[in-house]
C-alpha cells in the first residue's frame, strides 16, 4: 500500500505534464504562423495564412489581431523574442517528464504570461471598440466569446505557475549535506 501511494504522487503530475506539453508544442505554429503576422509586414506571410488570420478577426472579432495596440504589439514581442525560445525547452521537459529544472523558467514564463492575459482579458472586456478600423466585439456575448479564445492563454499558464509552486514533486527542496 505505501508503495502505491508513492506511485501515485510520482504519476500525479504527468497528466498535467502532458497537457503542458500539448500546449507549449500548440503554441509554436500559433506563434509563427498566426500571432507574428501582427509585428510583420504585410506580404511576407503566405496569402492562405493571412486569409486565415483575416477570417479568424472576422469570425470572432479580434481588431487586436489586425491593428494591434502598440501595447499588444509589445507582448507579441514578448512572445516572439521571449517565448518563442522556451516552447521547445517547455515541450523536451513536459514530454520527457520528471524535469525538476523546468521550474524556475515555468514559473517566470506563467507568471510573464498570466500578467500579459489580464491586461488582454480586460482590454477584451472594457474596451469601446465602436471606433476600431476592423471589427470588434459589440454585444457581452461577443465579448465573452473573444474572452473564451484567450482564456486557455491565461489558465494553463496559471495551472503551470500553482503546479510549480505546489506540487510535491517540483517544489520540493532538497537539503544539502554540511561538510
């Protein structure tokens, strides 16, 4: 029975593992292929690509996407220059399992993120978007559907940051021998 229970807060994490993994992986093409069309020129994407960003503003009016704030362009650099780096190391470390060395860089990178999706999150919520050059949310319910597509941005990196601060098995400290 003690060994079970050993077993069980050993695989206790590796769900959340995996879904880390899945996410950081999903972020890599979301970042080349959809956010980076936002600091790029225009032309320089592949014209189905930026169709794609076209009917995703249209679809679920994000004018963000399409002139973005000069706020908002300052996390797509974040993202670009910062993160964009990471999602690999994050995916090796979350598929591979058990990487204690993950924590300090998920814990800064949660915390960057969880801070960016506030500022996005209220933007979303509080925003007059009627002068907007493209098309913003104008009812709550389009609001709260905007809202829906960032939100994963903003839980998982929070379930991120409470696993790395809480999970036995990452914040555990180990104690070093005095010689």
């Amino acid at each position: 029975a003690v060994g079970g229970a050993g077993a069980a807060m050993a695989a206790g994490p590796r769900w959340r593992e995996r879904l880390f993994a899945l996410y950081f992986l999903s972020h890599i093409p979301v970042t080349l292929l959809i956010d980076l069309q936002a600091l790029l020129p225009a032309g320089l994407h592949p014209r189905g690509l930026a169709e794609l960003l076209q009917w995703y503003a249209a679809t679920f009016r994000d004018p963000m996407m399409l002139q973005p704030p000069e706020w908002f362009k300052a996390f797509i650099y974040c993202e670009a220059f910062l993160q964009m780096p990471f999602f690999p190391i994050a995916v090796y470390a979350f598929l591979k399992g058990g990487c204690k060395w993950i924590r300090t860089p998920a814990i800064i990178y949660s915390t960057h993120v969880a801070t960016t999706l506030f500022a996005i999150l209220a933007h979303i919520l509080f925003h007059d978007f009627s002068k907007a050059e493209h098309l913003g949310p104008r009812t709550q319910r389009e609001r709260l559907i905007l809202l829906s597509i960032y939100a994963p941005y903003l839980l998982i990196p929070l379930l991120i940051l409470f696993t790395m601060l809480y999970n036995p098995h990452y914040n555990h400290v180990e104690k070093r021998k005095r010689k």
